[in-house]
C-alpha cells in the first residue's frame, strides 16, 4: 500500500483507520500532542487552524517536543489566545505583527548560548509574512538562523477584516478590492511566490504544502525538523470567512487549488526544486473559483470568462513550471 | 583600572564584561563603535557565549532582543535617533512583555532635517515606551551606570535604556575606570528571568487582553516602572560600596542646598552648567544644578527635595515637543506642584539640539538673565537662537526670545 494516498483530515476519520498504523495521520494517534487544543475561537472549518495543529504536532514529534514558538499578530494569535485563556500546549510567545522572524531568530540565539537543544518555530499568516515581515524574514533567511518559518497562507488579512495582502490573488474581492471597475477585484499583478523568493535565498530546504494533503504537511515538517539552518514552509490554508466558501469546502478548496495548477506543491533544497507533487486529476481553474464567493462576480450575469481565463493561463504556466502534469498518467496505485 | 579610552570602547568592554548570552545590532552614528567593538570581542573569544546577530534593521534587532531574552539570554543592543524609532513598536512591546533587555542610545537629532549630531530628541520621543531612561553625564557614568542597568532590568523584569549623549561622550576619548571582571560577576548575579519559554513548562507569553483586564495589566506596569525609583538608589549604594564611586542613584544635586536658582539639565551638559554654577557662586550669585540620572520613571519626589526652597529653576533641554514646548520641564512642573506657597519661577529652556554647542558664554548669559529677571518664564526660550538666519528664511518669528 505505499502509494496509496488517502484525502483525509487525519484524525479518527474512516478512511484514516483503514491504513498501517505507521500510515495514518499523527492525529489519529490517541497521544497526539495536541499542541493547539481545543476550545480556540477560529472560524468553523478554519484552515489555519487545522494547519497549524499540524504543523506544531508534528514539529514537536519531531523534536520530542523540546520546541519554542514564535508567533505573528493575527488571526492565529488571536483566535488561541484570548485573556485569561490559551489553546497552547506549546511554549509560545507572540510579540508583533511583522516582527515574528526575527523573534524566532532571536531565540534561535538566546537557546544557543545558554546550551539548549530546543528547536525554534516561527509562524505567521500572509499578511505578516509576505508583507509587513518580509524584511525580518529576509534577513533570518540570509543570515541562515536555525528556524523553521512557516506561513499559513490565507490569501488575505484576515483578522482585520479581509483587506488584500501582498498574496491575495489577482480578480479576488476583498474588503478593499471590491468588484468595481473594468478590472473588477484585486488587481493582476507579477503575484509575490514567498516561496521562490526564499528559495533565492539558497535556504536548506523551502516547501509547500496544503492543509488537503495533511500527510504531506507532516512529512515536510518533519524533514524540515531533521535539517538546521533556515527553512520556510508554505501552507495554504483556506478561510471559510475570507473566501465567502462554506466552512465544509476547506479541504476540498486546498485540493482545488492544487489540481488546477493555482496553488502548485513542491520542495526545494538549497534553491534548487527537488520535488513537485503531480497533479493527478486536473481540474479547470472554474471548479476551484466557482466554490467563493470572493470570485462571484466573475461568473453569473456580468461573467467574465476572460479574466478567469487569465486566471487559468497563470495556473497552467505554474504546471509547466513546476511540471505538475506527468507526460505519462501513473498507472495503478 | 583606569584606562585612557574613547567612551563607545569603555561601554562596550564594560557590556562585554557584563557577559550577555545574545547582542542583537544594526549600525548607526554614533553608536556604531560600540557595536563595532562588541561584534569584534565575540568574534576574538573576549566575549565568550556570547550570540552577536547582525540583523536586517533596528525593528529586527529589537525583535531579536525579545526572542532572545523571551527564552531566559541577557540581551543586549544599542542605537540611536532613527534607528530608535524604526525600534519603537517593539519597545513597547518588550516592555510591556516586561524583558530585561539592556540598550544604549547614543544621544542624537532626529530628522528631518536629518542630522547626525548630538540631542535627546531620540530617547525623550520614547519617553512613554515604558523603557527605564538613565542619562550618563561622563563616560565613567555611561561605563558605571550600564552595569547597574543590568541589575536593574533583572531584578524588576524591566527593559532599561542608557542613555549617553552621541559624539559629545561616544566619541571622546578620556580616562575611565573600567570595572574589573571579577567586580562585575560579584555584582551582578548571572540572570534568573522572572518567566521565560521552557518547553518542559508551556506557557503562553503575549496574549491578547481585552478591556476587562487591560487597564489592570497597564497599572502593574506602571506600578513595576515605579518600583525602580526604590530600587536604583539601593543598586547605585551597593555599587559605591562594591567600586566606591557615587552615581547619584536617581538625581545628581550640586550645590542645591541653599541655592536662589538651579539649572535642571540631563547628559554631558552638566559639566559646563557646573563650571557656570561655580562662577556664578564666585560672583555672590547662589547657584546650583540638577542632573536627572533617572528620567524615567520620574523620580518627582527627589526633585522637588532638591529644589526645595529655591526662587528660580532653569530647565536646559536639548529636545522639545513641537507645538508645546518643554518635555522635562513640564515633569519639573509637576514635581513641584505640591511644593509649599506659589513654588519657583520655572524656565523652559531649548539648547544644543542637533549638535550645537551649549557653550559656557551662552548658559552665564542665560543665567543672568534669569536672575536679573529679563527672561519671562512662560516662554519657550531656545538659547542661541540666530535671528538673523530666520530673518532671510522670511520666517518672522515669535514667541521665542
Ligand atoms: C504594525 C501593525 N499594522 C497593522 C496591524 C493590524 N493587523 C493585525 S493582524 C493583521 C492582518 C493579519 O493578516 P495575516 O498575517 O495574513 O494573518 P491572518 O489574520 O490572515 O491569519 C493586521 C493588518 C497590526 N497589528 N500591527
Ligand atoms: S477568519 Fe479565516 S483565518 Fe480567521 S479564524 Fe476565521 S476561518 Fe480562520
Ligand atoms: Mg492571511
């Protein structure tokens, strides 16, 4: 059964129970760490949520759970921690919105010169990364601090209201790119990838993933646990509130993401892609954006099939990039 | 062991000597050297431990700082006018987290216009970052008060700034009595953090607070800044005993007792209103001075005690609030605003902002015009303002004298 992959959100799911135990999901472990509890005050079908419990978990399995936390401002910090209460069960220190870098790197530091083996995680939402951290980040790549970085990538600034960020794609409507004008939405750009411009940085080791595919997000994490040095990783994380979705789509919206080319997955070490996961059903773009509300206006009365044609030509240029469509269909499983 | 060194050289090899675990920096005039020679100490094992992280901005230095001393490393960092600024979100933020993070400001101008040259107008704009403020007035006070600003920090979980004033005391060279290693290890204790992130024990650092506990969480703060007005003259008397030099603790009053009129002023500035003093004291006239060690917090009752009775207290700042005036002064207001009877004639006095000297010509003038009266003091004097050149900008001015 090495193959087989099985979309699931990993916890007691059926479909997790029908794998090897050395399989399934850490969240299907009954002394599962646990590192985000319940009881947080996310958005029903949150994918920043999920992520991050993933990523933190399996972070801790890694290191044995001798890990520190650096946290930007926003959503994920405002959700877990609201006085008097915390859904951390995971030393955590949240300081600034674009700051979270270098707090990590500064505790990469501070660990090292007191002789501490603890691994050091830094995390925040686009917003915090691609944007207002982007300078701290930058600098914590360069100087190759011992950190693993990772953005949940929402597409958007969430906590304040869902305003645009600098990873908001093109046509998407925000609070502040309202579907007005002849190019309606957020407008098309040249995009910021964080991930191919850590990369440029000839990082260890830079990765994307999807909360669709949780298995590929624990095993990223974990081989990113297994190197030193600067390392970045790339989690789409769907928002039910921000993309005007049903809180049931959020998987099923990262898995779009990632078969219509939009959202491409892959990994990189010392700026060189070392592997991309193939798309294995293709889908149109259509079926990812007909799912939000945030692309509304490009479909309905006043569709316009050029802009999500536009759409679509950038996600094909991602799967002739990353060559996400194998020339030859696997056969079997 | 008294060493002829140039002032930013005597900081850093008494910092080095204070052993901190993690120096986050970026360069700016005029503190560069001092970092320069911090970075060259960790690089050489003088400095062994130690973690120096050259980081991308001042912002990132700071934040650097918290991380560092957020996991239980003394943190230390320096910088100056705008690299202060770019810092200022995450100075609130580190106090407000309570990390006793140790920093110097090498007193300079802020623009624009920029300029690189000396004033406070870059520690006095962070007056309320709830940061601890010292002022060196030497650089043997700049070299004695960083190792007390350790303790300090540690003891009340407080970030404290060192303040020297740029080029004036960072880059003149003189002898300094560099406290020995094994002085320092016996005066202050290697760090204990108050709480710090430990894997083995969780805990949530930096939650969001919402208005049903945020004033609370603000008072203890304010209560925690109020503490170190106790607590710094019980370290700067612990240090007179360890290294038998008086720092002051919270004021420096010179010829106070029985003076008409005092000079109220923080940084080098003391040694020429000093020298003026004395003359002036030479001349029938009973002068005398007050240096702020501790701006912040506000040591009121110390200041009002030193003024006591005095009929004039001249306030010689080297920043302003635009649009106001005085900073200091007005803190000297309200120290003396429970002062017996209607309390001295206080006057705001702006000096030697970016770089200009404040000569002793200038401050006897000044003087003799506060106690001849001429000077009104409910005016915002600048001291040698050039009305000539404010005449060809076409500006007319007003209300300065
Ligand atoms: C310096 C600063 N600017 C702006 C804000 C307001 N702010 C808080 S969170 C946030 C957006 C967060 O967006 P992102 O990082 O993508 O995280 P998300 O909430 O989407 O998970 C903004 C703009 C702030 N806290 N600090
Ligand atoms: S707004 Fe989006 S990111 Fe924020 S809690 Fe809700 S679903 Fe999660
Ligand atoms: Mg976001």
């Amino acid at each position: 059964m090495t193959d087989l992959k099985l979309y699931q959100v990993g916890t007691f799911a059926a479909g997790n129970r029908l794998v090897d135990l050395e399989l399934r999901s850490v969240q299907a472990h009954a002394d599962r760490a646990n590192s985000i509890t319940s009881g947080h005050r996310a958005c029903q079908g949150c994918g920043e949520a999920l992520g991050a419990r993933y990523v933190l978990d399996a972070a801790m399995r890694a290191a044995g759970g001798d890990v520190v936390v650096a946290n930007a401002t926003g959503c994920l910090e405002v959700f877990s921690t609201p006085y008097p209460e915390s859904s951390w069960q995971v030393a955590w220190l949240h300081s600034l919105f674009g700051n979270a870098p270098a707090v990590a790197a500064g505790m990469a530091a501070g660990l090292r010169a007191l002789g501490r083996e603890t691994r050091v995680v830094g995390q925040g939402g686009d917003g915090g990364t691609v944007d207002i951290g982007f300078g701290c980040l930058s600098g914590m790549f360069e100087r190759n601090d011992d950190v693993l970085y990772v953005c949940y990538d929402n597409q958007g600034y969430m906590n304040t209201g869902v305003q645009r960020s600098g990873a908001t794609p093109p046509a998407a409507r925000t609070a502040n790119t309202a579907p007005l004008g002849p190019e309606p939405g957020n407008a098309f750009g040249q995009g910021k990838s964080a991930p191919l411009i850590a990369m440029a940085h000839e990082i260890p080791y830079v990765a994307t993933a999807t909360v669709a595919d949780l298995r590929d997000l624990e095993r990223k994490v974990e081989k990113a646990m297994s190197i030193r040095g600067a390392r970045y990783l790339h989690v789409l994380v769907p928002c039910p509130l921000g993309w005007a979705a049903a809180s049931s789509d959020t998987i099923r919206l990262a898995r779009l993401a990632t078969e219509s080319g939009i959202f491409p997955v892959f990994e990189a070490e010392y700026g060189e892609v070392t592997a991309a996961t193939p798309i294995r059903r293709p889908v149109p773009v259509d079926e990812y954006l007909r799912l939000q509300g945030r692309f509304a206006h490009l479909f309905g009365k006043h569709a316009r099939p050029d802009l999500v044609a536009r759409i679509q030509a950038a996600a094909d240029r991602n799967i002739v990039r990353f060559g996400l469509v194998e020339a030859e269909p696997r056969t079997g499983s | 062991m008294f060493e002829q060194l140039e002032g930013s050289r005597a900081v850093a090899k008494t910092v080095a000597r204070c052993r901190p675990a993690v120096i986050a920096a970026y360069p700016i005039s005029p503190q560069t050297h001092i970092v320069e020679a911090l970075s060259d100490f960790v690089r050489t094992g003088e400095l062994p431990g130690c973690e120096y992280l050259m980081v991308e901005s001042e912002f990132g230095a700071m934040s650097a700082c918290i991380g560092a001393s957020g996991v239980g490393a003394r943190t230390y960092t320096a910088t100056a006018s705008q690299g202060l600024l770019f810092m200022a979100e995450a100075l609130f933020n580190a106090s407000g987290l309570g990390l006793p993070i140790v920093m110097t400001v090498a007193n300079r101008a802020i623009g624009s216009p920029i300029n690189i040259w000396n004033d406070q107008s870059d520690s006095m704009s962070q007056r309320d970052a709830g940061w601890v403020q010292l002022f060196a007035t030497s650089n043997q006070e700049a070299v004695d008060l960083h190792v007390q600003a350790f303790v300090l920090a540690e003891r009340l979980s407080l970030p404290v700034m060192v303040c020297m004033d740029g080029f004036v005391l960072t880059h003149a060279v003189e002898a300094v009595d560099l406290p020995e290693q094994a002085q320092i290890d016996a005066f202050l204790p290697p760090f204990a953090p108050r709480q710090h992130l430990d894997s083995r024990d969780p805990i949530t650092i930096g939650s969001m607070v919402g208005p049903e506990a945020f004033t609370e969480v603000r008072y203890l703060m304010h209560d925690q800044q109020l503490a170190a007005l106790d607590e710094l003259p019980r370290i700067s008397q612990d240090f007179e005993s360890v290294f038998g030099r008086d720092t002051g603790g919270l004021v420096r009053p010179y010829r106070t007792e029985d003076a008409d009129v005092i000079v109220v002023a923080l940084g080098s500035v003391l040694g020429g209103v000093n020298e003026v003093v004395d003359a002036l004291r030479e001349d029938g006239v009973a002068a005398g001075s007050l240096g702020i060690t501790c701006f912040r917090p506000w040591p009121a009752e110390a200041v009002r005690a030193a003024i006591g009775p005095a009929r004039q207290v001249v306030v010689v700042e080297r920043a302003f609030a635009p649009g106001v005036g005085a900073i200091v002064g007005q803190d000297v207001r309200h120290a003396l605003r429970s002062a017996p009877g209607d309390g001295p004639a206080v006057y705001d006095v702006v000096a030697g902002l970016g770089g200009r000297p404040v000569t002793r010509a200038s401050l006897r003038g000044l003087l003799d015009d506060v106690v001849a009266e001429r000077l009104d003091p409910h005016e915002l004097h600048f001291l040698d303002l050039d009305h000539e050149l404010l005449e060809r900008a076409g500006t007319p001015w007003r209300r300065t004298s």
